[in-house]
C-alpha cells in the first residue's frame, strides 16, 4: 500500500519558562485495622466482621511565579472484607456503588483533583479544580474543611482581574466532592454528583471595602453513572443568592461590618423567597477587645438541600456558635431556615511581667423559629449561651481555658422546666517538664439535660480526655479516654459499652515526616467546624498513619 510521501504537520507550541520553578509534594497514607462487636449469623465466635482498609494521597504541585500545575491522586483498598458461604463468594460491605470505574470490588483509584493556574499582571486564572468564599460565605463557601474530612472542590475555571483596588472574579464550574476520605471510613462511594455553580464578585478594597456578588446554582437531580457531570447544565436553576458586603476600618474607635443577601429558590426546593444579614463592630477600649456580632438568617438552608446528601454546603454564613459544645440537638440551629440573634464578648490583656493572661467573656442569644428538618422541637425556641474563659502564657507554659453553660427554651415550655441545657467546659494545657519532656493535657466535659420532647430522650454526659508525653522532637506518647452514655451515638465503647480508651505512638524524625500508630476505640459524634456540622462514626482497632512533604 503506497500512501506517497510524508506529509509534515507543524503544530505550535508555547514554550513557558520553568527556570526558577519547584516541584513540591506531600504523602499521606492510612492503615486501618477495624474491629466489630458483630459477627456472622450461626458463627458465634468468628469475627468476619473486622477488615482493614488502606488509604494512599499524593499531591504534587509545581510550577513557577507565573504558572502552576497540581495534581492529587487518590486509592483506596479494603482486606478481609469477603467470605465464602455455601461455595459462594460474599463481600460484606461494599467500598462503592454502581457507577464508578474500577477493576475490582475492594479497591479503587482515581484522579481526584487536578488544575492549572496562572497570573499574568492583573490577570490571574485557574482552570480545573479550585476554591470559592463570597462574602462572609452566605453567597457561596466551597472551601476545604479538614476538622471533619470534607473536601469539595470547584472543577471548572476562575478568573480574575484587578486594577488598583478595584477586583473582578468570575467562577463557572461544577461541585467535585471527595471520593475517598482520608480520616474516616470508606464505604458505598459513589460516582459525584456534581451541581454547577456561577459566580461573580466585584469588591473595591481600601480602608472602606465594598463588594457586591452573585451566584447561581443548577443541581443535578441523580447521580449519572456514565459520568457525565455537564449533563446539569441542561437543569433549571434552582437557586440563587445576590448580596453586598460593607466593611469599614478605623471609624472613630470601630471597625465595622455588614453584609446582606437574598435567596431565590426554584417552587422545587421552596416558595419563599430568604434572606440573611450579618453584622458586627470591634472595639478596642485600653488592653480590652470588644466584639458585637449579630445576624438574621430566613429561608437560607433550602440551597443546600441537594449536596446534604453528599455532606457538604454551598453557602455557609456565620454561625456565631461555640462549636466544641454543638449537640445533635443544637446542631439544627446552626443550619436552621429561621434564626435570628447576636453575640458579645470580650477580651481582656491583664498579663505583667512576661506573662500573658487573656481573660474573655461570650454572650450569646438567638431566636430559632424553625421547627423542621432534624429539629427535636415543634415549637420555636428561645436560646442564651454564655461562655467565659482564659488564654495564659508564662514562657513555654501554655494553658487556654473555656466553660459555659446554655439553655435552649421552647415556648410554651412549663414555668419550672428550663427547657434543653448545655453545662461545658474544656482545657487545652502544655506543661514543659525540661530536658526536651513536656505534657499536653486537653480534658472536656459535657453534661446535657433535655426539656420536653415528643418522644422524649434520655440525659447524657460526654467527657474526654487527652494526655500527651512529648520526648524531645521526634516522639510523642499519647492516651486518650472518652465516655459518653449518649443512646444517639451509634459506637459502643472497647472498655465497656460507656468507656474507651486509647494509646498513640508518633515519631516524627524530620519537620516534613511524621509517622503516627494508633490503637483503642473513640466515640461517634456530631462534629462542626466553620458553620458545617457532621456525624463521624467512632473507631475501634489501629491505625497506621504516615504523612510526608517532599
């Protein structure tokens, strides 16, 4: 077959100049061993149940001043997880569902995030997967949450422009959750279910900052298994947020901010239209620091109706909470559709003589009228929380303090019942012991009463406790303790059914590599951070983990 003479083809290619440039990466990898109270119907004494699972992470990201490029793999893969009963082969717990490519059913791997971004002057753009927050977050606040494993990320493009104190960004992409967690377990991963995001924002920075912004947001209404996550830009929009946000530095003695939104739903997810306000002023009297905090949030949650589901938000506004004291109960006014309330607190510098003593004072109070969603209550409830503690620092002794106590009041409630209490304390301290020892002690307690419930629920208790020996750089021993008689936790203690217990060991040979062996059980919870609250499941077993910069 005589195809003639070769044809050249010329394909320009823009050359960028690495000179300069780094490649950096960082290594995470997770052994788990988990053991289980349950066994196999007619075995007794066999315990199928328990199974490992390894987690592998590498990020790389290079580049130079003007160009970069990363990238993170993921894979994960689950061991002792199948039997064979009556000559067939059985797996216990499926690591993912229909829809995702993989070549075997205990293990999977995959490119998670990936992007390229550049600046060139006033110009900077990102194409792949990034992060977004307008505003306080009420607009938009896709941002990583590693206190609760959450990782979603923006999967498009970004764009933005600058002139003087004068800034344009523009988002246009779709939701990329995480597939693999790397903290907590992984099982029934499923393909993404990725809704698209538009977004504007224009902000005016100097000692006066004004911005407006918008954002829309088209969900996709089931997973597609074929993977195709443009199919959602066929979908109606189903919300949208339009805002403005003032902040103002140095006025007189205060800094002030403000910021307003409005939500518009699709008749799908809600016929109302919302609203949210957010506002606060510092003040700094002599050593003092006074902060007034206050908001107002109505029909906001409906947006994030669609990625409940897949554990995260889209729009996250100011919670204005003590979060280490969020119960499953008061976890529903901080996502609540009707709230409104405002917080005080104060900060004061009475340290002398080398020592620095920092002493504070929260006031809190809401009104929740919402009585949907995973609200216990079905009236409206009146909450006040006051917090108060103390920051002290006298050389390498470090000691941070915080109690208080709340009451969430329902209306109608009888004049001798107080309604749902919160009594809390916690403590973070380091004492140096010398010769390189030192010992971190962090104990918690929580002791929760409940008003009236339809179905009414019991008292509990929560208390933890962290000791940690530190042997110079490289070794840290560590014990920990929790007990809670919480019967809306789904753990069960590995010293009785109320109690676990718990030994780490870390070596950390170098300041990029830190390896860390954990064995003993901790208790299931309801966890927030940043406005977003989850229930993690406990843990009983080891844990190998490996984390390493390079």
């Amino acid at each position: 077959l005589d195809l003639g003479e070769p044809v050249p083809v010329v394909v320009p290619v823009r050359a960028f100049d690495l000179a300069g440039g780094s490649v950096r990466g960082l290594e995470e990898f997770r052994f788990r061993y988990y053991t289980s109270d349950d066994r196999l119907p007619g075995f007794p004494d066999n315990p199928v149940f328990d199974y490992q699972e390894a987690v592998q992470r590498i990020s790389l990201v290079g580049g130079n001043p003007g160009l970069t490029l990363g990238v993170q793999a993921d894979a994960v893969a689950l061991f002792s997880n199948a039997y064979i009963l009556d000559g067939e082969l059985t797996y216990e717990r499926d690591l993912y569902t229909g829809g995702l490519l993989t070549f075997h059913p205990n293990w999977w791997a995959g490119i998670e995030k990936l992007w390229l971004s550049g600046r060139d002057g006033a110009v900077d753009w990102t194409l792949g997967d990034s992060y977004a927050a307008f505003g306080r977050g009420y607009a938009l606040n896709v941002v990583k949450n590693t206190d609760i494993d959450l990782d979603t990320s923006l999967r498009g493009a970004q764009l933005g422009v600058s002139a003087g104190a004068f800034e344009l960004r523009l988002v246009e992409a779709t939701t990329n959750p995480q597939q693999v967690r790397l903290e907590n377990p992984n099982v029934a991963m499923v393909p993404d279910r990725a809704h698209a995001v538009h977004g504007v924002r224009a902000d005016v920075y100097g000692r006066v900052h004004a911005g407006v912004h918008a954002t829309a947001f088209q969900f996709a209404e089931q997973i597609d298994p074929t993977g195709d996550v443009l199919g959602v830009y066929g979908e109606r929009v189903g919300a949208g947020i339009v805002g403005a946000t003032l902040e103002a530095s140095s006025v007189g003695p205060l800094d002030l901010g403000a910021e307003g939104n409005v939500f518009l739903h699709d008749p799908s997810l809600s016929d109302r239209t919302g609203y949210a306000g957010y506002l606060s002023a510092s003040a700094y009297p002599g050593p003092a620091i006074v902060l007034v905090e206050a908001k107002v949030a109505r029909d906001t949650e409906h947006v994030n109706t669609r990625t409940a589901i897949d554990g995260y938000e889209l729009s996250t506004g100011p919670s204005i909470e003590y979060e280490r004291a969020i119960t499953e109960d008061s976890s529903a006014a901080v996502n609540s559709n009707d709230i409104a309330g405002g917080r005080v607190r104060v900060d004061a510098n009475v340290g002398r003589g080398g020592k620095v003593v920092t002493p504070y004072l929260s006031v809190a109070a809401f009104r929740d009228g919402d009585v949907g969603g995973v609200h216990f209550n079905n009236t409206p409830e009146t909450i006040l929380h006051g917090v108060g503690g103390a920051m002290v620092i006298s050389g390498e002794f470090h000691a941070l303090f915080n109690g208080g106590y709340r009451v969430d009041r329902r209306d109608g409630a009888p004049a001798n019942n107080p309604g749902d209490t919160t009594a809390h304390a916690d403590a973070a301290i380091t004492v140096p012991l010398g010769h390189g020892l030192s010992v971190e002690l962090a104990p918690s307690v929580l002791a929760y009463h409940w008003g009236d419930n339809p179905i009414q629920q019991a008292d509990y208790v929560d208390a933890s406790s962290t000791v940690a020996l530190k042997v110079g750089t490289p070794w840290a021993l560590i014990a920990y303790a929790d007990y809670s008689d919480n019967p809306l936790i789904d753990s069960t203690g590995n010293v009785t059914d109320t109690v676990y217990a718990a030994g780490e060991v870390q070596w950390m040979p170098s300041t990029s590599t830190t390896l860390k062996l954990f064995y003993g059980a901790y208790r299931a919870g309801i966890r927030c951070a940043g406005g977003q609250c989850r229930s993690l499941p406990g843990f009983d077993g080891a844990r190998l983990a490996l984390t390493s910069n390079f």
